[in-house]
C-alpha cells in the first residue's frame, strides 16, 4: 500500500513547508492537506486540501477512510504565548486532537504520525545547558504541560497498543516564507522582518536571553527524516531532543548588523520573558544523532544569510 499522508494544521508555520516538501516526494495528489480555515492561498491552492477541525473525531476519521490515509502529521496546536491566554482551549485542543489520531492509529485505521512537543516539556529545574534527553522535566507553561502529557501518551500508545508515533522536540524555528504563531521565540523570526524594513527592532526578550533555535530547512528536514527511517531505529517513543544553535537577542543583531550596519535592537521584556526563562539555553540531541542520523546544516551565520537573502527577494 502506498503512503497516503493528511497534514492537520497545514496552513501553520511548520505546516506549510512541511506540506511543500511532502508533495514534492510522494506527489501532490498523495499529500491532503487540512486545517480550520483556508489560511494560507499557497497550501490551498497547491493541492487536495481540506477544513477540518482537528477537535472533531468524526471529521479525521471520514478523511481518513474517503482518501485511504495512511500516516497522519499532526500540525494544529496553540503555541506557548497564545497557550498562556487561553489555557483550558490550548488544552483542549493540544490534548484531544492527539488523542483522536493515537485511537485512529489504535484502530488500525492509519499507520504512522507525526507529532510535534517542543523543548517547551523542559522547566525552571531542568539543568539549562546542554540538556539531556532524560532529565528533570517540570513544564511551567500550559503549551509544556500538554507537551508533555502528550509525549507521555504517545510513549504509551507505542507500549501497550503498538502505534507507530514519532516525534520531536522542536527548538524555536526559524522561516523566512511562513510567519509563526503565538510563541516565545517568535521574535527570532520578527527581527529579519523588522530589520530588512526599518533597520530597527525592539525585543520582547531581554538581551541576554539564550534559546535553543532552527532553521526551518533543518527542522523540515528532520521531520521527513524520523518519518522515513525504519521503524527499529526509533528507540524513543516519547519524544527526541534536537538541536541545531543556540543565540542570544544580542548575538542575532550582531550577526545582522554584519549585513544591514545601520541596524539597531532595543529591549522590552513582557510576558514571554518569564516562559523563555524557563526554558533550557541548549540541547543535547545526541540521542537523534545515533538513532537515526539526524544531522543540522544551518548555523546562525548560514541562517541569517539565507534570511535576508530571501526575505529582499520575496519584498521586491
Ligand atoms: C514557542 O515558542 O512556543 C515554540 C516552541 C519552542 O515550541 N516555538
């Protein structure tokens, strides 16, 4: 049987690269993707595409049957900042969409998923540096909670039902042709916009607040890679850590102001600063290295150029 795959979020950030590249390997007529609005005119109108509300059981199951899915990449989440605003629905939906298509899988209805935790599992006690992949895990966040309650069922569905479920624990991520949404290290991706249109940025981070990051090639790159690798070589069931840089506010406007010299950053903490603080400033991914070859090609000096590049390109 060949792969038939639904993407549920795909007008998100990771959604629609994730959609682009998956039509491009099994063909656009293989790759159905779905979310709750026609948000994105590219993803919509690039392909067999779907609304669906990834909380209604009914609505997944009927796609599935109707077009013979058979691995479903769960994309639809609410992020941490949008989480903290609207904690029962960030619940809600983080919790029980994963659940409808861990049954789906229990059910024999599909094969393999795809879904995301973040290093948001991670808390104020986990030790910040060069985090493990088994250590300390007391989420502060409503989006690191439902992370890991997520990674926990996913681990138990493998364990006592059999379901193939794979998953990774994305750092921040970085896109130059799809915005994010509603998380903490958003503004990684704000300040190449900001900077490109008025040389100027203000942060909502403070300046010396290191993170885990990604370019979105990378993280696109890994997902297909666990997705494809064969099944004895996952020996995480829960979720694995991954890593491609680390940087602070200030080291990213250094790096930009290698390009654009007139370029300026200034602080202004909110509420976000609070979640990143919570958060590890860098990860220990060797567990994905040895597994199943994962490998990064962007660092931030190679991500920031291929930022501006891009990003002058679509503005002209
Ligand atoms: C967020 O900031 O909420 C996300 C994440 C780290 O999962 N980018």
């Amino acid at each position: 049987m060949s792969t038939k795959i639904l993407i549920i979020g795909a007008c998100g950030q990771i959604g629609t690269e994730l959609t682009h590249s998956l039509r491009e390997i099994h063909g656009t007529e293989n790759v159905i993707a779905s979310d709750i609005r026609k948000l994105n005119i590219d993803v919509v109108n690039s392909g067999p595409f779907e609304v669906i509300n990834a909380l209604d059981f009914n609505q997944i199951e009927h796609l599935v049957e109707v077009h013979q899915i058979t691995d479903v990449y769960l994309m639809a989440a609410l992020l941490s900042a949008t989480a903290e605003k609207n904690p029962a629905f960030a619940w809600d939906l983080n919790m029980n969409s994963l659940f409808h298509v861990l049954n789906l899988a229990k059910a024999g209805k599909i094969k393999k998923i795809f879904w995301p935790s973040s290093i948001a599992v991670f808390g104020p006690t986990t030790p910040k540096e060069n985090t493990q992949q088994y250590t300390i895990m007391e989420p502060s966040t409503v989006y690191g909670i439902s992370k890991q309650a997520g990674e926990r069922w996913c681990e138990y569905y493998h364990n006592i039902f059999g379901v193939d479920v794979r998953s990774i624990r994305y750092p921040g991520l970085i896109s130059w042709s799809s915005p994010p949404g509603g998380g903490t290290t958003d503004y990684a991706v704000d300040i190449y916009h900001k900077a490109l249109a008025d040389q100027s940025y203000e942060c909502f981070l403070s300046s010396e607040t290191k993170m885990p990051m990604m370019y979105m090639d990378d993280a696109i790159a890994a997902t297909i890679k666990i997705m494809q690798a064969p099944a004895e070589q996952i020996k995480i069931h829960s979720s694995y850590n991954l890593a491609a840089m680390s940087f602070t506010p200030t080291e990213i406007a250094a790096e930009i102001k290698k390009h654009i010299p007139e370029f300026e950053i200034t602080y202004k903490p909110d509420f976000r600063q609070k979640i990143a603080d919570s958060w590890p400033a860098s990860i220990d991914d060797s567990n994905a290295r040895a597994d199943w070859g994962w490998k990064h090609k962007f660092d931030l000096e190679s991500m920031t150029i291929d930022m501006l590049k891009n990003l002058t390109t679509i503005n002209e």
